[in-house]
C-alpha cells in the first residue's frame, strides 16, 4: 500500500511550499491531493496498473503533474521533486514543529536567514538573541522560545506516560462529547502503554471532518496549530508534545487502529505476512483481491484472518510477539480488573499527605480486598521514617482500626536496604509486621557487584516479601542503580521474595524489559502505587499496562490473589 506514504510526501510538500506566497497555489494542490489519496481504500498502485495515468486523473485533486509524481513513486520510490526541496531545506520540521506558534514559514525564515536546521540550532539562536531583530518574531517570541525548548529538553522531547494518556483521555472524551463522532479511541505508543510518549495519536470516524477538526483546535489544551488538515490535525499542548488526529472512514476504524497503534516494526512484519498470504494490509483494510475483507471488522479479524491470535496493544513491539500469535500461543495478559489490592501504600505516619483511614477508604473505593500501609523506616529521615517503637503503636492503631473496615489492612513497612544488605528494623517489629517491601533508598551509585550483593543479601534475610522498585531509575531523571538482574532474581526466586513492578508515573520499575528478563525465572510480581495519598491508587493502571508489556498473567502477580492465598505467600 503506498496510499499513506505518497499523501506523506504531499502533505510535507504542502508544509513546505506554502511558506512561499509565490508557491501557494501549488502548495494547495499538493495537499488536497494529500487529502483524497490519504482518504481513499484502493491503492493507488492497482489504480495506475489496471488504468495507468488516466485513471490516477480521475481521483480528486490529482492533474497530470501530480500523477506524473505517484507514478514516478510507484517506479522508483522517490519524488524527484520532495528529494530536491528537502536538499534545500534540510530541516526538521517535525521537532521544531513543537515550538508553540512555530509552522512551515517561520522554520523556513529561520533557516534562510541563521541556518537553523533543528532545536538545537533554534536553541543557539535565541541564546545569542539572534532571532529578536527578525521580521515577524522579537523579543517576546525569542524568549517564548527558550523556554519551550528547555521544557522539551527537559523531557527529551517525550513525556510520561500518566500525563500522555491523562490528556489523550480527556481529548478523546471532549470529542465524543459532541455529536460528531462515532468511533473515536487513542492510538500509538500511549495505547501500548509504552513510558514514554512522543505524541499522542488519536483516531476518530465521523461525517463531518471539518467540524471535527474545529472542535479539536477549540480543545482548552491546546497551546497552538501546527497543521490543519481535514483528514489529519497536529497541534501543540500545554503539555509541551504535539497531538495528531485522523478522521477516517468509519468502516475501516478496525484496519486504522491497527495500523495507528504500531509500533512500526511490528506492522512492517505483519504487512509481510499478509502478503505471504495473499492479502495486502493497509490503514484501510484488509484486502483480498482487491476486496476489503475487514471492512466493518475490528483488529481481532485481522490478526485471526492471518491465522494469528490477537495480539494486545501492549505487546505490539516486535518482540517476539508475532511469532508467538502464529502458533497460537498469546497468554491471557493480566488485567487491571484482576487486581484485588495495592501493596505498598504511604500515610501521614511517614511522608503521605493523607490520613490511614483516608487510605483505606479510598482502597474500598477502588474494591480492593486488601492493602498493605508500608510506611518508612528510621534511617529514611527526609521521609520521616518510624522508628521501631513508632512502628509498634502504630500497628496496635491498625489493629484497633481493622476492625471498622471489611477490607483487610495488612500491616507493612517500607524498610530500607542498609548499605551492607541489613534491614533496618529490629527483628522484633518485623515479626509483627505482615507484608514486608524492602527497598533501597540510599547509596545508589555503588559498583555493580557491590549493589548486586546489598540487594541479595536483604533477600537472604528471608524476612522480605516484596524488593521494592528493584532498579532504582527515576524515567529521564535517574538511572538505574547498576546490579546484577539475573542474579537477584535466582535469589527472588529461591527465597520467595516478589518483585515489585511500581507503578508510580516516574518509576514503572521493574520496567517491560526487565519484566521479560526476569519472568524466565521462577518468580512473582506485586504491581503496586506507592501511593502517597488517595489519588495515587490511579497508577494501578500503569502498572498493570507495564505488566502486559511484559507479557505477565494474572499467575504471576501476587496481588491478584485471594486473601487466603495472598496470606499463605506472604508467610513463606
Ligand atoms: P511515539 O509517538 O514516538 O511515542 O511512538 P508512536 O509509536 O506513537 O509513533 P508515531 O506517533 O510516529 O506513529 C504512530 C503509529 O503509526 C506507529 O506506531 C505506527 C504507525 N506508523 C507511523 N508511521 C509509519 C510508517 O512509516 N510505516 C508504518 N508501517 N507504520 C507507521
Ligand atoms: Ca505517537
Ligand atoms: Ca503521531
Ligand atoms: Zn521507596
């Protein structure tokens, strides 16, 4: 299919050429050819082969130069053409496009008059306030530009994926809010769950694109417009990342979602296969002799129609997946609704900002069975970490609390790792408690195997029930301590310690990686918040998502079980 590849190209031409006054009416030629292309279910490929030029001419928007174009595509996988201007302008659009305000003209004037190609560039430029004396930009906006580009910087140009798939939520809800759309769902790396997003891609079906693409522009969000089209909008949020969405047709909804979704890897393997069983793979479809067989249909057809089981958003990342769906063998993945409690939970006692009884109302709220409240321990002092003796008043306080609630409140703690692997509270306290999270909060440049030999021996103790985020890494801010995986693990696995999958925005830690490196060991898991007050149980969600992205069941992860059971694990 070469439809979304050759409206790309057009719709880049567009972005280009209608800097240029002079270019303008050629510009507008390229995007409404962009439009119909980008629109239409037969390939532009059959088209040509079956009518040649004259049947490329009947599509909307599509002259003699313009078909010439496709078909010198279709030959030889270039425009001449697109390959000259980008020669001239050798720009990252797409990176600069996430400075507010900024659009074609204003990367090209830029790049005519001081040579900035990318941010980098911009970023010198306005640093040596070279951009103030331009026609059309000033002080105000060189200073606007600074600061968009440190939040980016600070970002790596990606965001959180709590903060991506907050927004995409609330975009996706404001546009089924009117009466315009009919199908309307996220899509790309924030459907994947994936911990960083790049941009939030959102799909939508409706009889009114225009209108559709007013309403989205009209989003309170949104900071600027970068391009407005009426198959595919990308603006700029507040956020600091850009949003795209796509208005197609409703009866290819199915295809567009697996196509959207991604990741690219693995849709490129997935169009090979569909070839290798004589079906061609498209946004659009599924075809058959030209015939689209999932129109109407949804993703499952597809991957059932290639004689492959569906396979999960999250794990769509070429991993080994699509191999596995081809014999059949995609696990049930673990579901948010599996979950029957939160394990590591955070109150006032220590450095949460609610009350225990606030926690545990909010946990009944959720429908969990059972929490755990694992505050600090002595040595944590900037967490205000209990000392034994606090500790043993506090759990009286539960146990005198327990008995209001039906839900069971599993006494905890969050013990720190001492730098030489000892717990730090008296094995007195730690015989009273129920559910026991170590964690490392201190000393975390260490060499790796010392880290390594700390980590294994707070295992050995064998009073651990739960290593708390194991890594340590904080997502763009801090890396993981260096350690040995394998090696805890062997020990995780011996002493029956879970690992933690934590499910905090900045931590997902464990991360999939290191869930699908782990899980070829005997081991379980305990997806858990961190919660530092009542909001935080909602990272449940991400945690769950970060499990699915390591293929992990339901089995695996201790916080689905029963109390009964739950209990037994947590006593060895
Ligand atoms: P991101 O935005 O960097 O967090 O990651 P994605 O996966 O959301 O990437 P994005 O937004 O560039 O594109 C969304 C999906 O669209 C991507 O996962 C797969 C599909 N897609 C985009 N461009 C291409 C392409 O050139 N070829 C193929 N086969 N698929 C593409
Ligand atoms: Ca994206
Ligand atoms: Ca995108
Ligand atoms: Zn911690």
């Amino acid at each position: 299919m070469s439809n979304r590849e050759i409206a790309d190209i057009f719709e880049n031409l567009y972005d280009i050429l209608s800097a240029d006054e002079k270019s303008k009416f050629e510009a507008l030629a390229y995007e409404k050819a962009a439009r119909s292309i980008g629109s239409m279910s037969v390939d532009v490929s059959d088209i040509y082969s079956m009518e040649g030029i004259s049947g490329l001419m009947k599509i909307p928007g599509v002259g003699r130069g313009i078909a010439s174009h496709i078909i010198e595509y279709l030959k030889t996988g270039k425009i001449q053409k697109y390959e000259e201007i980008k020669d001239k302008y050798p720009i990252d659009f797409q990176n600069l496009f996430k400075i507010e305000g900024f659009g074609p003209k204003k990367a090209i004037i830029l790049y005519s008059k001081l040579g900035v190609k990318n941010l980098n560039d911009l970023k010198k430029a306005a640093e040596n306030h070279r951009i103030r004396d331009i026609p059309g930009f000033g002080e105000k906006s060189e200073n606007l530009i600074l600061k968009n580009i440190s939040m980016l910087n600070s970002l790596g140009g990606r965001i959180l994926l709590y903060d991506g798939l907050t927004e995409g939520k609330k975009i996706v809800k404001y546009l089924k809010n009117s009466d315009l759309i009919k199908q309307c769902m996220i899509a790309g790396s924030t459907r994947r769950m994936r911990e960083t997003i790049g941009d939030i891609d959102i799909l939508a079906t409706s009889s009114d694109n225009k209108s559709v693409m007013d309403l989205f522009t009209e989003f309170p969000d949104v900071k600027s417009v970068v391009v407005k089209g009426d198959t595919k909008t990308t603006v700029l949020l507040n956020i600091g990342i850009t949003c795209d969405l796509r208005v197609i047709d409703d009866h290819s909804f199915g295809a567009a979602m697996q196509y959207f979704t991604g990741n690219k890897d693995h849709n490129i393997k997935l169009r090979k296969i569909s070839i290798d069983n004589n079906y061609k793979l498209s946004e659009y479809g599924l075809f058959y002799n030209d015939k689209n067989i999932a129109y109407d249909r949804d993703e499952k057809f597809i991957y059932n129609k290639l004689n492959m089981d569906y396979i999960p958003p999250e794990m769509r990342e070429d991993r080994g997946e699509i191999e596995l769906a081809l014999q059949h063998r995609i696990p049930e993945l673990i579901e948010l609704n599996d979950i029957k409690g939160d394990l590591h939970v955070h109150t006032v006692e220590s450095d949460g900002l609610n009350t225990t009884a606030e926690m545990i109302e909010a946990a009944i709220n959720k429908n969990y069975i059972y929490i755990a409240v694992t505050n600090h321990t002595k040595s944590l002092k900037v967490a205000n970490g209990m000392s034994d003796g606090r500790f043993m008043e506090y759990f009286d306080k539960i146990d005198e609390i327990g008995k209001k609630y039906k839900i069971k409140i599993l006494k905890g703690a969050e013990v720190d790792i001492l730098k030489d692997g000892s717990l730090d509270l008296e094995d007195e306290t730690l015989k009273r408690i129920d559910c026991v999270v170590a964690s490392v909060h201190t000393g975390m440049n260490m060499p790796e195997e010392d880290m390594t030999d700390r980590i294994i021996n707070a295992i050995k103790t064998n009073k651990i029930n739960i290593l708390g985020h194991p890594t340590g890494r904080l997502i763009n801010e801090r890396p993981p301590y260096n350690t040995d995986i394998n090696k805890i693990s062997e020990y995780c696995e011996k002493y029956k310690t879970a690992m933690e999958i934590n499910a905090s925005p900045e931590r997902l830690d464990l991360n999939d990686e290191n869930i699908l490196k782990t899980s070829k060991y005997n081991i379980y898991y305990s997806i858990d918040t961190d919660s530092h007050n009542i909001y935080g149980y909602d990272f449940m969600e991400l945690g769950v998502g970060t499990a699915r992205r390591g293929w992990l069941t339901k089995n695996r992860v201790i916080n689905t079980m029963d109390l009964n059971n739950l209990i037994k694990f947590l006593k060895k």
